[in-house]
C-alpha cells in the first residue's frame, strides 16, 4: 500500500474512507463490507469533488482509491466529454486521472493517512505498454507484442507483416472494460476481419457499444484504427484461449495483499470474454479438473497471478487476467487491472484465507495488516539506506 513516511499506524483499522462514485457499484460493495466488519461507515468523496479539490482527509484512514467509474460530470473533467460512451479521449483520461490520483496520495500523506494503491502503480496499470514491459521484464509470461508507436492502419499492417503476426488484439493503451478494443484477423491483401465493441457512426466518431460486431470491409477497419491510433494503441499477438462448453475462455484472478483470493471463469462466444459483452461466468472446478488432466496444477495459475500482482507492490488488489491455451497447458497474462475487483457474490478460494469473504470484505479484512507490513518495510528500508 502507498504510505507516507515514517506514518506510525497504531491507530489504524476502524477508519475508513472512499475516493469514489456515492453511485457506483464498486463503492456501495465496498461501504457494505465496511460496515459488514463492524466498523463505521467509511466516508466517501466523490470523485467529482476531489477533482475540484475539495476534498480533505483524517489521521489514520485507510483510503480505498476506487474507479471514477462511468459518471457524466466526471468524465467531463478527465476526458472533456459528456459521454462516456465515446471511445476517444482515453489518452487525455490518464494523464489527468493519474494526476488526480498523485495529488490524493499526497493529501492522504500530508494527513497521515494510507491510500489503497501507489500512484505509480495506477499509471502503469492505466498503460498497456508500460504493463505489459514491466511484466515482461519481471519474468511474467506475457504474449508477444509490437514494440514502438502505431500512427495508423497503414504502419500497423506493416508492423504486423514484418512480424508475422496474423491475429492480433489491438488495444487503447489507457482503455478499460474492453472499450476501443479490436480482434483483428490477417487472412491475406485486402482480406481483413475485425471483432469489436466499437460503433463508428457516419461522422467518424466511436462509441463503446454493448454489442460485439463484426467488421470486413478494410476502408471501414482502417478508419477504427485510424481514429483509436492517436490514445496510443498496444498490439499484442491473439493468442488462441482455451474452451470451455464451446466457447472462449479465460480467468480473471484477484489478488489481495500479495495473495490470490478470488478466481472466476469468463467465457464468451466472442473473443472478448468480458461480461458486460455478453460473457459469463464459467464453472471453475471444471478448469480446475481441465488443468489437472492436462498435467498441470490450479495452484501454478494462481502463482502466475501473485507473480503479475507482485509487480505492483504499492497496491492493495488488483485484478489478473490469466489467458489460458488451448488444451489448458500454459498460461500467459493478458492484463492487471487496477479495478478488477467487481465480481458479486463470488466467495474466497479455498486455503486463501479469504472463505466466506467477497472481494471487498477481503480487502477490508487484509488493509491493516498490509498497511502495517508496508510501514515496516518502508521503516527498513529507511535506516538501512
């Protein structure tokens, strides 16, 4: 957890507070296992505030650092538009929520309070490219992935020519929920596919959809990516997922405090298994026995995710997408998600030392000890200097 120098947490465990969203499905889950733990309610500031500045903090809280989540007023501040729909700003979004998020550290430090997560780790999470090089060098396995930017259709078609590269996920660097991003299938000159959540209406302008749709005509392919490359785009190689029930599947495991608490299956029909794009939730014990017959272990799956986790050692939890192969014999990281905790009703891991908890309850119960940990560690690393 990000600290403030020589913060003495004695006191700390009843306090809580949210940067957040009052409205926001996160926040109330959060406030819920709060109270769940016996402890007060945990003051919230809306985001909206806290990029205005008003916003303070007390001696002593752990401050939860939540998503701004999807709120006009808010995405108006950090990407210039009212709609949260639309695709394009997200380079402008980072720079500023990152930003805002450096400035409550501080605060919270000035105050002797402990915020949730390192600003610095936000960032690199909120990057694509930074994300996947810091796990790449740490030894993470990663897919492959085009290295330098991509001004436009014509440099990614040449970049994915010379690599060899027939099937790619094409990302915004600074997106989220699967907004903006584009399975793009090489079958030949002049034969491309692209399976996307993205509208493009007649002006030119994208718009996240809940609606996964297919593109074939290349004009219409190079127009998306002409308009998604200003953000900044991270191109990594499709690499084919593992199935369960006939359909794509993946994992998204959350890791509390340093270890792997929560485990879900997503699996969809389309590529992009997230489950606000028609994706559901798998049977895990079903790929528990699919890794085991394979000849491997669920508990090399869930090290992979602690290993990811362990990249970004300043925050609390985070969400790793854990990209199975096909036949489930190897497995590779696709993402770390710095909000990746929203999975309702779903119970810790066996052995996790988070059974009977969700995910909010999980953090709830680990924050103080984590933030202690890290006190002690910081205190070490102070006088050893």
């Amino acid at each position: 957890m990000s600290l403030s120098p020589s913060r003495a947490l004695r006191d700390i465990g009843p306090r809580f507070a949210v940067v957040g969203n009052p409205e926001n499905r996160r926040t109330t889950m959060f406030a819920d296992a709060v109270r769940a733990a016996g402890h007060a309610a945990p003051r919230v500031l809306a985001w909206r505030d806290v990029l205005r500045g008003r916003y303070a903090f007390t001696p002593g809280e752990l401050v939860r650092i939540d998503s701004p989540g999807e709120n006009a007023e808010v995405d108006r501040l950090l990407r210039g538009t009212d709609d949260p729909a639309r695709v394009e700003g997200t380079a402008l979004w980072h720079c500023r929520f990152t930003a805002a998020v450096r400035d409550v550290t501080r605060a919270a430090h000035r105050a002797c309070a402990v915020t949730s997560a390192d600003p610095e780790d936000v960032a690199v999470m909120f990057d694509k490219r930074r994300c996947h090089a810091r796990l790449a060098a740490a030894g993470v396995p990663v897919p492959p992935a085009l290295t330098g930017p991509i001004g436009g259709w014509d440099e990614l078609k040449d970049q994915l020519r010379v690599t060899r590269i027939a099937r790619a996920f094409v990302k915004p660097a600074h997106g989220s929920s699967a907004s903006g991003v584009v399975a793009l299938e090489m079958a030949g000159p002049g034969r491309v596919k692209a399976t996307t959540s993205v509208e493009t209406t007649p002006d030119g302008r994208l718009y996240n959809s809940l609606r996964v749709r297919h593109y074939a005509s290349e004009p219409e392919i190079a127009g998306l990516v002409d308009a998604l490359a200003p953000d900044g785009l991270h191109v990594e190689r499709w690499l084919p997922k593992a199935s369960q029930g006939g359909r794509a599947a993946d994992l998204r495991v959350v890791v509390v405090a340093g270890r792997a608490t929560h485990a879900v299956v997503r699996t969809s029909r389309h590529p992009m298994t997230n489950l606000h794009l028609g994706g559901s939730r798998g049977d895990l014990e079903a790929a528990r026995a699919a890794i085991r017959a394979a000849g491997g272990r669920f508990a090399d799956v869930l090290a992979t995710a602690e290993r990811a986790a362990a990249c970004f050692p300043g925050t609390l939890c985070v969400g790793v997408d854990i990209l199975p192969a096909v036949g489930w014999r190897r497995f590779t990281v696709g993402e770390v998600n710095a909000f990746g905790d929203l999975l309702p009703r779903l119970t810790g891991l066996p052995g996790s030392g988070a059974e009977g908890l969700d995910t909010y309850a999980a953090q709830v119960a680990a924050a103080p000890a984590a933030a202690r940990r890290a006190e002690r560690e910081e205190h070490h690393h102070d006088t050893t200097a």
